[in-house]
C-alpha cells in the first residue's frame, strides 16, 4: 500500500516536471522563431535599400515593443554596417535577445541568449534611391 502511494507521487512529480519542461521549451521556441523572422525581415529590407536604414530600424523598434522586449537588452548586427553595398554582395542581420527561464519560486530564474539570423543577397543599384538614410543598430 505504501509503495503505492509513493509510487503516485512521483509519477505526479514527475508529470508537473514534464509539463512545466514542455511549457518553456514552448516558449523559447517562439521567441527564437520570432526572432528568426524578425532577423530575416531586416536583411530582405538590406538587401533592398543596400544597407540597414531608418526605416528599417524604426521597424526593429515597433518589433520589440509589440513583443514587449527591452531594446537595450537586443544585441543588433549587421553587416555591413555603414553605407549602402553594391548588388550582388551578402547582407546579414542577427538579432540576440536574453531569453528568461522561471517557473514561480521553484527555481531561481536565468537568462539564456536567444538567437535569430537572417541573410540575402543586395540587390541594390547605386543611384536608383533618393530619400534614404542609413544608419547603424
């Protein structure tokens, strides 16, 4: 009888674990993938105007309020950073963001990087774009 009663507590134990496992890898997941799209979506925006722009970064900031992120934790890259590119050359984009870990009060809670990288080739011409203003993250 004892063994039973043990036995139902630790599958009990054992079940929460599981979920509260599942729940956070459900988590992390998402948010890479957010991330990943996010990272993607910018170097297409690159590879468009040559370069990282305004307009591309006034996009990055309404991303990470919309996903209630803190912009000073976000670590931007680009390449290249500066000016606009020639066609036909690579432009990257990798956005890494501390996700956090807590489950309540059973564990102390802890900050992993999650990152999202996104890459394309410039298909900029130099002289075809007026208005435009580059920037750095």
């Amino acid at each position: 009888m004892l063994e039973r009663i043990i036995s139902l507590y630790l599958v009990v134990f054992v079940l929460v674990l599981f979920a509260m496992c599942g729940a956070m890898l459900i988590g992390v997941v998402s948010q890479w993938y957010a991330l990943q799209s996010e990272a993607q979506f910018i170097a297409a925006g690159m590879s468009r105007y040559g370069g990282y722009t305004t307009d591309l970064d006034a996009q990055l900031r309404a991303f990470m309020s919309q996903m209630k992120m803190d912009r000073s934790k976000a670590r931007v890259v680009v390449s290249p950073s500066g000016g606009p590119v020639s066609w036909g050359q690579v432009v990257t984009c990798q956005i890494t963001f501390p996700f956090r870990f807590s489950a309540g009060r059973f564990f102390t809670p802890f900050e992993v990087p999650v990152t999202g990288k996104g890459t394309s080739v410039s298909a900029y011409i130099p002289g075809t774009l007026s208005g435009v203003t580059y920037t750095s993250p």
